[in-house]
C-alpha cells in the first residue's frame, strides 16, 4: 500500500493546548469542554480533509500520511519507520519541486524555510524545477506542494508528480516533518520497538483512530536510536477522545515530544544514511615528452548516488590544457589548483574526469580532494589508492558531506612497462611511512 502522511497543524494546536504539563493544571470542567472540542474539531478536519481533494482515491492515515486505496505496484509495505529498499528513494538524492500557484504568500514562505533547512543536510538537495538546469531533460518524479486543509505527504518517492499538502495554518516545521515523509522517513512512534520507550493509551483513543498508532510491519528499517525529539514523533495529544494523553513517553516527560520545529540530529543522521552513497576515488598521472594527462576516477558502490560532487585538483607548476569528462564543468586554473564539478554520480558506476596539461608534470605534486553532498556511507573502502583520505568537514560523521583526498602517482611515461615499477616505488614508500609513523607513535606513547 502506498501512502501519503498528514500532519495537520491543527493536530499540533490541539497537542499543545492538552500537553502534559498544562492538561495538569485544568479542571475537570475544562478537560471536559476541550475533550469535547477536540472531538468535534477533529470530526470537522477529517470531513473538511476529505472534501478538501477529490479523495476517491486517496486517503489518509496516521493523520497526515496520504495512502491510496489501490494496492501499490511493487506491493512492498512502506509503513514502517523509513522505506526498506531504495526503490522509493529519490534518486541521486535530488527532490525536484513545484510550487502551486494559487499557494498563498505565507505558506511559499514557509515552504521556502523548510526547504532550505532540509538542504544543509548531507544526501538529499531539493531543487526547484524553475532553476532545473535547461540542458537537463524534465524529471519525471517530483512533488508539487499546494492547498489542502492539513499538511500531507505521501511516504517515499511515487513515480509521476506526487502532492504535498500545504494548510494555510502549517508551519516551517510541520511542512519539514511533511518533507520527512517525502524523504522517506515514517513516524517515530510506529517504530517496532516502540513499546520500550512509549505506552499507547489505546482507551484514550477513539476506537476508528487507532490504526494510527500501529507498529510498522515487521522488514521495516529502523535507523538509529529511538529518537523522542524527532520531528517524526507525534504529541502526547494527537487523536484524544477525551484530552488524555495518547503517548505517555517512558524515559522523558511529554513535553519532549511532538516538536515542530526543525528536524532532530537523529533525524538528519536517519536521511543521511539513507541516501548515503559509497564513494571511492582513483588519481592517475601520465606523462611523456609531449605533455601530461590526470585522470580522476570517481566510483559509487551503492545503489544509492550521489549529487553535488566537487574536486579540487593540484597540477603543480604545469598548465592546463583543456578538461574532460561527461557530465563534468571545470573552472579555469588558478594558480596551482583545477576545480571541476559534477552535479550527479549514480548508484553503481564510475566517472572519469581528465585533465590534459602542458609539459611534464611532477607527479608527486598532483592531488586531489573530492567533496560530495552525499555522505559516504562506507569508508572502509575509499583506499582505492596510496594516501587517499576521507577529511570530514564536521566532527559528526553521517549527516555531513563526504570529502575524499588523495595524493596519487601511477604511472610514468603513459607506458604499462612503468605501472609496477611505480607501485612498487610506492610501496616502498608506504611501508617506509608507516614504519616512521609506528616509531613515533612509540615515542608518543612511551
Ligand atoms: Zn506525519
């Protein structure tokens, strides 16, 4: 079953006025007008939701997450707390997007805000399909976001435009929970293992509600520890028939849950590993009397590719002659240093990016740092070659983009004759490298 998940705004409205701390201190008549109010609001919003788009299709679960009655294609469940396989990953990580005309001033606003908070994070880049580069054929999948009477999504990545639902009273936050659903991930509280960290209080829920509150099926991913601040996570409130909590969270008080605000680190780590690639680099330099040639090859092992690669490469004292590569767009030399960019890497395959200079290059001066938006989710393997590095930008790892470096010399005089006695130099130089790191080491530790 394919899906689509709400999160309307009202719900948070009604979360925040029966939060724990304050459905304390109200009386009892005043828990019976809200209880009574919260139920007839939430009677109008599912009617008025319902009438809100030609539904005949469509439906909505766990309150926000738009399903449709027909059986999904692939028949994989998506309910769960993020999609199981990457076929229902945007691909590359890039979630082109349309905006709505008749979508009001404020609510762009507000989706602009999401947006942009959503594109600090490692993997995944939203591009609006006004600024969809003009040489690249129109994408075939993206999202629109437009009226609707609560804020929804479906879950994962359709096929063909799919809707986000924008209420004029949604905020920044509760449109990034919605592009949480879009990326993939589900609600927190449907996790399997939920029952640790959270008691459901199925007497407080209207008995035609409580399908929202069901564990996701079993082959779900879990990503991460479970995460109360999520902006994935319900309210203690959401669906009261009677203004009682719902959620009674086991290890902190109910006023952790249900933010909307900006999505938890938890949350960026969960979309990062997600859509994190697997990166490894190789640099080849060959030279002979007529001039040199740098060859950068850049791999993904996963299924899952990357966007926004960059490399910047040392050529030393030579001159660039011209660039190559497919897909690949450099700037001009300056000084030293080539910078070229590639806006996408898919899962599975390789790139080549070539540098043609002017005269002999000194090969150990040529290097070469590659930095990707995406996260690189295996860096066991990036030692492709001698003295390749991963340099984290940050201090925290899977949210930030990946940046590879390396230091290569293969090959001299563009001859095959060359290669082994050049690794083998290499070699040599290695192992002597790390014996004099070992002795140091030793000193440091002595
Ligand atoms: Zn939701």
């Amino acid at each position: 079953m394919s899906q689509l998940c709400a999160d309307s705004q009202l719900f948070q409205v009604l979360s925040l006025r029966l939060s724990a701390s304050q459905t304390r201190r109200l009386s009892h008549l005043r828990l019976l007008v809200n209880s009574l109010l919260l139920g007839s609001v939430l009677t109008t919003m599912a009617s008025t939701m319902a009438q809100a788009k030609d539904l005949t299709e469509l439906r909505l679960i766990e309150g926000d997450i738009i399903t449709s009655s027909k059986p999904s294609v692939s028949g994989i469940a998506t309910r769960s707390i993020s999609l199981s396989g990457a076929s229902q990953l945007w691909v590359d990580g890039i979630v082109p997007y349309g905006i709505d005309p008749e979508l009001p001033k404020g609510s762009v606003t507000a989706v602009a805000a999401a947006v942009e908070h959503w594109n600090k994070v490692g993997g995944v880049t939203l591009v609006s399909l006004d600024d969809w580069p003009s040489g690249q054929e129109q994408p075939r999948d993206s999202i629109l976001f437009q009226p609707g009477s609560g804020c929804a999504s479906w879950v994962g990545r359709l096929g063909g435009q799919q809707e986000v639902w924008v209420a004029d009273n949604c905020t920044s936050g509760s449109i990034m929970h919605e592009i949480g659903h879009v990326l993939g991930l589900e609600h927190e509280h449907t996790r399997p293992d939920r029952d640790q960290y959270i008691t459901i209080n199925w007497d407080n829920i209207a008995e035609d509600k409580r399908h929202n509150f069901d564990v996701a099926p079993a082959g779900s991913r879990i990503l991460g520890d479970y995460d109360y601040e999520s902006i994935m996570h319900y309210g203690p409130s959401n669906f009261s028939v009677n203004g009682k909590e719902t959620i009674t969270p086991l290890l902190v008080s109910a006023d952790v849950i249900g933010q909307r605000i900006v999505p938890s680190r938890g949350d960026l780590d969960s979309v990062a590993q997600l859509y994190a690639a697997d990166l490894s680099i190789v640099t080849q330099v060959y030279s002979d009397a007529q001039g040199s040639e740098v060859t950068v090859h850049i791999s993904n092992e996963l299924a899952q590719g990357a966007n926004t690669i960059d490399v910047d490469v040392q050529i030393g004292a030579t001159q660039l002659i011209q660039s190559a590569g497919t897909g690949w767009d450099c700037g001009v030399q300056v000084e030293s240093q080539v910078s070229c960019s590639l806006s996408r890497l898919a899962g599975s395959s390789s790139s080549k990016l070539t540098l043609t200079l002017k005269g002999v290059v000194d090969a150990r001066q040529v290097t070469a740092v590659v930095r990707s938006k995406t996260p690189d989710g295996d860096t066991q393997n990036n030692e492709d070659n001698f003295d390749t590095a991963i340099e984290p930008t940050q201090a925290s790892a899977l949210a930030d983009p990946a940046t590879l470096t390396t230091t290569t010399t293969v090959s001299y005089g563009g001859a095959a004759f060359w290669l082994w006695p050049g690794l083998l130099l290499l070699l040599f130089q290695r192992l002597t490298g790390e014996r004099i790191y070992g002795q140091a080491r030793d000193r440091i530790e002595s």
